[in-house]
C-alpha cells in the first residue's frame, strides 16, 4: 500500500462580482492504492469543487489558491492543462451523476469509447473494436457487440451509466472519481452500480474517490470517509470509526439524519439551520451557529485536527485537550 494520491492544504476560491466565495478552505487528504474514500458533505460543502480540481475540471471563475494535489510525481494544482489532458479520462477518470451529460446523443455508445481509446491509447480501430466488447462485458451489458451500436437514448437510464463507467475505465485510470453516480438512479438501479463499481475495483484495482452525501452508500462502499463541512474536512476515519466512533457533532447529525434503508433522498436533511457564508466563512468552527454543543471557543477560533487514532481524525474542541486553554480569556491569568 502507499498514496497514489495525495491533497495538501488544497484552498480554492470562486471569483464572482460579488467577492470572493470560499470554496474549499485548506483540505489535506490521501488516496491510498486500491481503497475506495467517501468524501461526505451537503451541497456547498466543497466536495465537488475538490473533485473539480483533481480532475482540473474548475470553472474558469474559480482559482486554486493554496496547496498540492499529488499524483505520481506530479503536482496536478500546477499542470499545464496540456498535460493535466494527457492525465485526464486516462490516468484519473471521472464519473458524473447524470450519464447523459458524460454522453454525446449524437454517436453511438460504442464510438464514444473508441474515441476514449484512441485518443489516450492510440489504438486501432480493430483492437479498439475489441477493447469495447470487452468493456462493455465488464459492466455487465448483454449482447456487447449489439449495444456498442445503438445511441444513449436508446438505453435504460442504468445502461447509459454502465456505459459511462465503461468510458472511465477504457484506459485502466489509476484513480476513479465518481461524483453521485448513483444519485440520479431508481434504488434498485442504484444498488446494481455499487455492486458493479465493486467488482470492477476487485478486478482492476483502481482506486476509487466517491463522492456523495448519501452514508448508506457510503457505508456499502468504502474504506475511509472523510466528512466535509464548510470548506473543510471536519473529520476523517475508517468507516467504522466514522459510523461508531465518530467525534464531531456534525457527523452525529448526518448519522442521525440518515435515511431509512431503501428510501431515497436527494440532500441531507434535517440538522436544523443553514450552511456558512462561503463569502464570509466564519473565523471560528465552521458549524458552530448550527451545534446544539457549541462554547464560545468555538465561535472564536478555528478547531485544529485532533488525532484519535492512527486514521481518525477531527477538528472539533469539544474532545481537543487544548480546548480549555484557549476557552480561558486571557485576563483569568494562570
Ligand atoms: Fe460544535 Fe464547537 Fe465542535 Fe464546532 S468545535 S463542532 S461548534 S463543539
Ligand atoms: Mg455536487
């Protein structure tokens, strides 16, 4: 084992004509070979914008302003595009939430892989031809030779994300990053792709970065979970330490807001509040004005990482020893 991937002191803003909004505020993380890493958090919390830089997907109002994404010998914050092309689709790959935006209506499925293939592996069209059969067979699709000729629309919604996962592996990527890949699917649908995408990391050993704000998915899923809130990770473990042992009280929300088996939702609900104002992100805990446990250290001072095992971490001052210290104003004396 060893990082194929690694996120340090990753900050990224939006540059709007309102100000500056805040996205992602100094995010370490590492991706270790063939593990899957759920990254947690509701809409806002900088998750796909982490994803996004990876990928060197940002938009182009958006700017990393801090920090190194690692992969390999590279530093993928400071790669050209042209070179960030030849790592994209190829060497890290990407999956969406809705296939139809990976897709292009207008050729057939089969064609789309091809070009996948010929552009990053120089293939001819005959072994190119032979690479889709065998990729569609690895996503489970009946009668490969038949479905690489039809368009998108002539697929099931659960067809044409299969497909798009076969265009993600086409050149064997090192890294997979799929983005809600199950959100916009039925259930049944839904659980068929985890499935899949679980075997096709057993056979190619792909490591995977899944991000979502779904924990049953998480739970089916992955190795370690990260938990992103405000910008930031607020914790990180194994599943198991994040599922029983967790030490921040807004994974405790998540957890207690957790659907039912086999109900469906499209956001987190129901820890009460909003999100901070990534344009004036508060300078203490990031979800303090939502915390039913928040003490005034906590609106005045950023919580630190605590370490609570080797792979456990949280930035939260209700279990940091330092907390008291710097709970105590200054005039109280010794
Ligand atoms: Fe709540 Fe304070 Fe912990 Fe933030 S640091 S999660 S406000 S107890
Ligand atoms: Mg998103």
């Amino acid at each position: 084992m060893g990082a194929i991937l690694q996120v340090k002191d990753l900050e990224v803003s939006f540059y709007t004509y309102i100000g500056e909004v805040h996205a992602v505020r100094g995010v370490d993380f590492s991706l270790e070979k063939g593990e899957t890493l759920a990254i947690v958090g509701e809409s806002g919390s900088g998750k796909s914008v982490t994803s996004k830089s990876i990928m060197g997907l940002l938009a182009r109002s958006a700017r990393i302003k801090q920090g190194e994404i690692r992969f390999e010998d590279k530093d993928l914050a400071a790669l050209p595009e042209r070179q960030m092309q030849a790592i994209r689709g190829s060497e890290i790959a990407m999956i969406f939430q809705d296939p139809m935006t990976s897709l292009n209506p207008t050729l057939t499925v089969g064609k789309q892989i091809i070009e996948v293939l010929q552009k990053h592996r120089k293939l001819g069209k005959r072994d190119a031809v032979q690479r889709v059969i065998e990729l569609l067979a690895l996503v489970g699709i009946p009668n490969p030779d038949k479905r690489m000729k039809q368009y998108p629309h002539q697929l099931s919604g659960g067809m044409r994300q299969r497909i798009v996962i076969a265009m993600a592996l086409a050149c064997d990527p090192k890294v997979l990053i799929a983005d809600e890949p199950t959100t916009a699917l039925d259930v049944t649908i839904q659980s068929q792709i985890l499935d899949l995408m679980r075997r096709v990391q057993s056979e190619t050993g792909t490591s995977i970065i899944l991000i979502t704000h779904d924990l049953g998915v998480v739970a089916n899923m992955a190795d370690r979970v990260a938990i992103m809130y405000g910008g930031k990770i607020v914790e990180t473990g194994t599943v198991e330490e994040v599922f029983y042992k967790s030490r921040h009280p807004y994974t405790w929300g998540l957890l207690a807001s957790m659907p039912k088996l086999h109900e469906k939702s499209d956001e987190l609900l129901s820890i009460p509040g909003t999100p901070p104002d990534m344009m004036d992100p508060p300078k203490g805990c990031p979800f303090a004005a939502r915390c039913s446990y928040a003490m005034e250290v906590c609106f005045a001072h950023m919580p630190v990482q605590t370490e609570h095992s080797s792979t456990h971490r949280a930035a939260c001052w209700l279990q940091d020893p330092r907390s008291p210290q710097v709970a105590r104003p200054a005039s109280a004396g010794g």
